[in-house]
C-alpha cells in the first residue's frame, strides 16, 4: 500500500517555516520510503537539512530549490514557502544519490545513478521511474548519461533547480546536503505502479525556419567537439537568429538587438518549438525557452538546438498554461493501475518562466491539479528547465509540465 502526505508551510524566516513544518510533521505515523523537499532559495539551508536529519533519519532526500517555493493540495506556498511530500511505500523500493557535475556530466550522472539504485537495495535493476533534480545547464549531458543505464527503457522525469530572479542561487538538495552545481538522482520501485505525462502548454504561431549554424557544445571531460549543437543559436535561415526571432514576434525584443540583454520575461509566452513527432494526427513539440539576446544576433536558449532542426515560433496565453497543468495531471493519473479511482499523490514539475507569465493566477495552477488528483496529495515545484518522456524518448525542454501520479 502506497501512501502520500504533503504538508506546506510558508514564512520568510527559514526557522519560523521549518518549525512549522515540524509541527505538521509531528502526526505522520512510520518511516516515509522518500522525501522530495523543494524550497524558496531565499531560505538558509542549514535549518532545512537539520530538521529533516532529525525527524526523518536515514530518509532518502530528493530537491532542492524552487521558484518561490512550491504548492500542494492547499494552494500556492507563495514566497518563503517550503514543500515536503513523503512517499510511504513498505513493499517498495527507494533511493537517492548526489554528485558534484564536475568534468563530464554524462559519466557524473550515470554514476549517480548507479549509486542510488545500490541506495535502494537494488543494484543492476531497471527502476521504474528516474526523478532528477540538478542544477541548470546540464540538462541533455545528464539524460545521455543516464541513458547509458537504461535507454528509453525507463522514464527520466524532472526539473532544473531554481531561484527567484535567475541570479544563479539554485541549490540541490540529497541526503548528503545541499550542493549549487549538482545533480541528485531518485530512483523509484514502486509497489502501487506509476503513471506520468510531460507536454507543453503553447501552440505554432505560424512562422518557422532552420538551424543554420550554432556555437558548438564540447565534451566537457575532452574539450572535443562531438554534435553540431549548443544552446547559442547564430543564425536562422542563414540570417541572425535574433532579427529573425523578432521578425517572427512582431518587434518583440526590437530593443535588444542593438544593446543585448536578458529577454526571459518577454519571450515567455512566445517561446521556439521542436517537432517531436504526431500522436494520433496531432504534432507534439519540445518547448525551447531564449534567454538572452547577444553580440553579432545571437540568440541564448536554455536548452540546446542542434544545427538542421526546424524551429517553429510558437505562442501561449495564460489560461491555456493553468488548463494545462490540470491536464498534464489527468494524463498521468489515466496511466496508473486503476486510474484516478486508485490515485495516492503526485509529484509536479511546473516550468518557472511560466509561473512567471501566468502570475496572479497561479492559484488556478494548483486548482486544476488538485481537482485532475480527486483531492490526493501532491507536491509541485518550479523549475529552470523541464526533463521527460516526449513520444517515447527521454528529453529536457523549457516551458514545460510534467507529473508523476502514485497508485496505491
């Protein structure tokens, strides 16, 4: 028997939220299989860690921070929340492992993950669900490794750690503490059966163009140029990347091009579009998120596009992002062993930059989840970049949800 409990408390002085915490807690009956812990960045660590050695000890611990905080079944933690969902799973099997990316990301992350299913008592098996919670800028190096492991055999789901204002104070947090340029690996056996979903909440606007030429990634370890790929597009359509996506945005960032800059905020709710492939007649795409105009037109996403690849201008609008959320829940609560009827929790992956552009109506977010779980306990947390299952294949994009649903 599977069983969730999710508790949310909010306060901008981390002592007087952890306290608060430790009162929720102080009920719970019995060793949780696993904590996921996601926390506004502005919170100092230290109250956070030892409170959860003390109530939870030898408890695998997967997070770290998030934009804002988190929510849960009550609502939107707003700033100063602090998010905890403990996974209570006797016939099943937990764990967790922490590296440092330091070198090759892809040998880190398999090593991780190596050690996390050892952490579990279960070396050399195939888990059922990876959760990943690491530090942005990684992202595909981390799948690939994992890949390693499993293939596409096993979903790979999770989320890029955040902070509140992109100044680079993400944190990850594993049972042996909190790291800023890490990557913890959970891996889930679970004996109620999973369910999960990933998509994006926007459509093609209309217009679309090639990768014509990117600044090249590098095998960190070697220095070696392996793919035509980066997350630095220079040009479109052999014409600078910028000009071609304000041109298609109508003068969105017309005053970056000149000066550059950081364009998070407006591009949003205009994001770039990957083709992943057609369900059923209808056109899935991985969401690319630019961040920043640079020199020469040169236009920064957060996350890699490999030279040859169409790009499609794609577009949002608010309620399609709360709509969504609900959705995304529903699809993974549809693929559990009995369906929403037999529903113990989920976990939500809920892109930051669209937190951003929804704004005031965030709460409508946690709603829709709420009602898509029946009431069930859940956790959701606010990422700088999204990894799931798109059309059979392990993946990170932007502007992305995903949710991993628990039966009982």
């Amino acid at each position: 028997m599977v069983s969730l409990k999710s508790f949310l408390s909010a306060d901008t002085v981390t002592t007087t939220a952890v306290a608060d915490l430790r009162a929720q807690t102080a009920a719970l009956t019995g060793e949780p299989s696993m904590l996921c812990v996601f926390y506004d960045s502005d919170h100092h660590d230290a109250p956070i860690t030892d409170f959860l050695a003390e109530r939870f000890p030898g408890v695998p611990v997967l997070g770290g921070t998030s934009c804002d905080g988190g929510m849960n079944q009550l609502g939107l933690g707003g700033r100063g929340s602090i998010a905890l969902l403990a996974i209570t799973d006797p016939e099943g099997d937990y764990g967790t492992a922490s590296v440092l990316l330091d070198g090759d990301a892809a040998t880190c992350a398999e090593k991780a993950l190596h050690a996390a299913l050892d952490n579990a008592g279960c070396p050399g098996e195939l888990p059922e669900l990876i959760w990943i919670y690491q530090a942005p800028g990684h992202e595909e190096e981390v799948i690939a490794g994992l890949r390693r492991v499993v293939g596409d055999r096993c979903p790979i789901i999770g989320g890029s750690s955040a902070d509140n204002d992109v100044s680079g104070k993400w944190r990850q947090l594993g049972s042996d503490g909190v790291m800023t340029d890490g990557l913890v690996v959970g891996v889930f056996l679970s004996s109620g059966g999973v369910g999960f979903a990933f998509q994006g909440g926007y459509e093609p606007a209309g217009a679309s163009g090639v990768v014509t030429k990117v600044a090249y990634a590098t095998n960190g370890a070697t220095g070696v140029v392996t793919q035509a790929r980066g997350r630095r597009i220079i040009t479109i359509d052999h014409k600078p990347a910028a000009e071609v996506y304000n041109r298609w945005t109508d003068g969105l960032v017309s005053g970056k091009l000149s000066t550059g800059g950081n364009i998070l905020a407006e591009t949003s709710m205009h994001p770039l579009g990957i083709d992943a492939g057609k369900i059923e007649d209808v056109t899935h795409y991985l969401v690319v998120h630019p961040d920043q105009v640079l020199e020469g037109g040169v236009l920064s996403t957060f996350a890699e596009v490999e030279e040859g690849t169409r790009l499609f201008s794609m577009r949002g609008d608010k309620a399609r992002l709360v709509e969504r959320a609900g959705k995304v829940t529903a699809a993974a609560v549809a693929n559990i062993p009995g369906g929403a009827a037999n529903v113990a929790g989920a976990l939500i992956v809920y892109c930051a930059g669209c937190k951003m552009a929804v704004g005031e109506q965030m709460e409508g977010v946690a709603d829709a989840v709420t009602k898509s779980l029946r009431g069930a306990p859940f956790v959701g947390c606010f990422t700088f970049g999204e990894q799931g299952v798109v059309l059979n294949k392990n993946a990170h994009g932007n502007l992305m949800i995903s949710a991993v649903a628990f039966g009982r």
